[in-house]
C-alpha cells in the first residue's frame, strides 16, 4: 500500500538514519510498501526517511519506465568504492517535488548491501543506477540534493520552492 511521501524541510529527511537490525515480516512489508509508493509516485528510488522511517534501507528501479524493471531493496547500504571520474546531471526528489538541480558525483560505484532476509550482497553500479543509489544513500545520511549545489544556486532554488 502506498505511503504518504515527505516533503523537505520535514526534519526526519535530516536525520542520519540507524541500522536496520530486525529482518522479519514487518521489514518486508515495508520494502514492497515502499516499492509500491516508489511506483506510483512515479519515481526511480526511494529512501525509508522519505516515508517517515528513520532507518537505513532504500529501494530503487531505475529501468522500470523504460519497461524493464530492475527492483532492489538496499538494508543497511555502503558504498565500497567510488570512480574517481565524476559526471554531472539533473537529478530530481520525490521530497523536493518539481525543483531539478545538477549534481556531481562519481560515475561508478561498487555497494555492499544486505536484503530483506539480511543476506549480504555487492555489486558496482554505474550509469543511473550509480547516480540513484548515491542519491538514495545521501537520505539515509541526512543529505537531500540542496547539500549537492553550490550555495547561490541553493539559495535560488531554495526560496523558489518554500514559495
């Protein structure tokens, strides 16, 4: 069932998130909850602050508006390593509706995750799936897209969207 989204400034997209430590029935509710606000929002990730839930789990498809879905749930993510060659795109929020704003960051990225069983997993992402789980893991930080501009640009953005 689809959860209600957050919008920023909601405090709780500040929060560094905790661990998940429970695999059980209610965290695989959770993760397909998440998946199905994900889907009808329509976004490509979500984090668990972005549904009020200050824990460090995301999911993301980036694939499925193409026609090919390629979900992932990411407990307790980290990234591994990190390209040093960088790139630049727009990069949108579904807490920070409507404001895109480009965003550098590493183009290649090797994660180490756990799923819903708590079985651990890795992989390198690159492309969009590198630029969305960077983006997704930022939340679970306490890091929304306003943290990746530089301050003028914030600022702009910014007052633009409190509007």
């Amino acid at each position: 069932m689809p959860l209600d989204i957050l919008k920023w400034p909601d405090p709780v997209l500040s929060q560094v998130c905790a661990p998940v430590a429970l695999f059980d029935a209610g965290l695989k509710a959770l993760i397909d909850d998440m998946f199905a606000t994900m889907y009808a929002a329509p976004g490509r990730g979500l984090a668990a602050p972005q549904v009020g839930r200050a824990l460090r789990l995301f999911v993301m498809d980036v694939t499925w508006k193409e026609g090919t879905p390629s979900p992932f749930a990411f407990v307790n993510p980290q990234i591994l390593w990190a390209s040093d060659d960088l790139g630049t795109a727009d990069e949108q929020c579904l807490s920070i509706p409507d404001v895109p704003m480009p965003v550098e960051r590493p183009q290649t990225v090797r994660m180490r995750w756990q799923g819903h069983d708590g079985a651990w997993q890795e992989q390198e992402l690159s492309g969009m799936a590198a630029r969305c789980a960077q983006h997704e893991l930022d939340h679970l930080d306490g890091i929304v897209i306003f943290d990746r501009v530089a301050p003028d640009l914030r600022a702009g953005l910014e007052a633009g969207y409190l509007a």
